[in-house]
C-alpha cells in the first residue's frame, strides 16, 4: 500500500514508463490516506515480467509482500 496519494500517483507513472500499467487507486475509492496500486495479473504475464514488476516496486521503495 502506498498511503500517500502523491506517492501512489509517481509510483504509477514511474511503473508506467517502464512498461506496467498500474493504477494509483485514492479517495474516495478508498479512505484518505490510504491510496494504493491496483495490480492485475493476466495469463500473458510470465514469471519473468512479475519478477521485474516486483524488483521494480523494490526500487522505487514498496514493500512487496
């Protein structure tokens, strides 16, 4: 979860540029101060793909649990 809206936002056109379409989810979708990324898998992704997704979030600081 990202929290901060400003985070989510640059969090998403960050993945964006690098080829992930994530959304930046905030309110009123969720509570204030409760902002997150919306992931979807489909059955295209491969292993690979997932596994660059989530080395990126680590760049940019999220916690991928």
């Amino acid at each position: 979860m990202a929290e901060d809206e400003g985070k989510a936002v640059e969090l998403s056109r960050c993945l964006y540029a690098l080829g992930y379409y994530v959304t930046a989810i905030r309110y009123p979708s969720v509570p204030r101060d409760k902002a997150r990324l919306r992931i979807s898998r489909m059955a295209t992704h491969t292993h690979q793909k997932l596994e660059r997704l989530v080395n990126a979030l680590k760049h940019f600081g999220m916690d991928c649990r």
